[in-house]
C-alpha cells in the first residue's frame, strides 16, 4: 500500500512539475515572440525536469511561439528523444545536450537578424569588451574581452553539438549558429531569457557601430 502511494504521490510531483514547466515556457514564448524573435512556428525553448533520470521538457514542434498553452512541451531524454507529449522541435537534441554540457536548467532558441548578420561578419567568433551589459554575463565593464562563439550550421543534431562543445567559452552562456540564430542558457528560465536577452543587445550594438 504504502509503495502504491509513494508511486501516485510521485506521479503526481512529476504531472505538476510538467504543467508548472509548460506555463513557464508559454510565457517565455510569449515574451520571445513579441520582440519578433520567434517568427511563425521559429525557436524553441526548455526547462530542466530532472537529471536522474535526465528528463528535458521542450516545447512542442510546429506551434505557434506567441500563443503555447502549458500542455504544448514535450518531455525528452538526454538524447533528445521524446519520452511523452508528442513530437518535439527539432533542435531537442541540441538543448538536452547543452544542458548536460553546460549544467543550464534551461535553454533558449531564438532566430533573430542580428545573430545571422553578425555570424555572417565575424564567423570566427565576436570579441566583446568595455561594455556595461556584459555585468549581466558575470564579466566586468572594462579591462576584460570576452568571445562569444560562432559555430557553422548543421541539420544533424548531434554534430551541431559537437560543434557547440569544441567552441564554447565557459565565461559566455550563449553561441551563435551561422545562418541560423542564437542560443543561450542558464540556470533557470529567467536566467536564460537574462542572458538571451543581454547577448542580443550586444549582437544588435556590434551590428549597428559596424
């Protein structure tokens, strides 16, 4: 009896946590969505469930990122593949295995004009210094340069990860996909809109003064 109701009981931790995690998502979307930064059905983001066993909820594949209810994520594995809720984005793959890489508890997809301009100019990385928006990265206004990674693009998942681990700076939760857009990550969702957001007035200023 008591092994039935500790089962339930967990289920029942586990069906919250998934709710809780969609609601959080949908409105991260939202957010996203209105900047124009997930055009259409464009972008995806996630939320950490658990790490043993590694359980990833994602947003689900093909929906429109300004109108996403709770129930429109997908829960992964560490392989990216869909452990319930139906067909996950695409780059599922690619964020189970940033979290697993960098320890983020969420992950952010945007397709955003300045990223693809900025990849396409400086494809071997953009070099950031003296700049007062990279305190919100954890680096000083002045006195340090700090890179933030261009990798080239990949439809295959898991050499685009490979891709990502070769070239990231541990100092910059964020890269650039070229031709592509941005990701970045952090421990939670908040964090990781923080840092999406940091990293594309960056992009956007680089972008501007040439």
């Amino acid at each position: 009896m008591s092994t039935s109701v500790t089962t339930e009981t967990g289920l029942e931790q586990a069906e919250t946590g998934l709710e809780q995690a969609g609601t959080v998502l949908a409105a991260e979307a939202a957010r996203f969505a209105s900047f124009g930064w997930m055009r259409g059905t464009s972008g995806n983001l996630s939320a950490l469930l658990s790490r043993e066993p590694f359980r990833l909820a994602v947003t689900a594949s093909g929906h429109d990122k300004g109108e996403l209810s709770s129930g429109d994520v997908v829960v992964v594995d560490e392989r990216g593949a869909a452990v319930s809720g139906g067909r996950p984005s695409a780059e599922a793959e690619l964020h189970a295995r940033v979290a697993l890489l960098t320890g983020a508890n969420a992950v952010v997809h945007v397709h955003t004009v300045a990223s693809v301009l900025m990849g396409r100019r400086q494809p071997g990385g953009i070099v950031l210094k003296d700049l007062e928006m990279l305190k919100g990265l954890g680096h000083p206004a002045e006195g340090e340069e700090v890179t933030l990674p261009v990798i080239a693009n990949s439809q295959d998942m898991r050499e685009l990860g490979d891709r990502l681990e070769a070239a990231r700076d541990p100092r910059m939760p964020a890269v650039v996909v070229a031709g592509h857009g941005l990701y970045a990550w952090g421990d939670s969702p908040r964090q990781a809109r923080h840092h999406t957001e940091i990293v594309e007035w960056l992009l956007e200023l680089e972008l501007a003064t040439g």
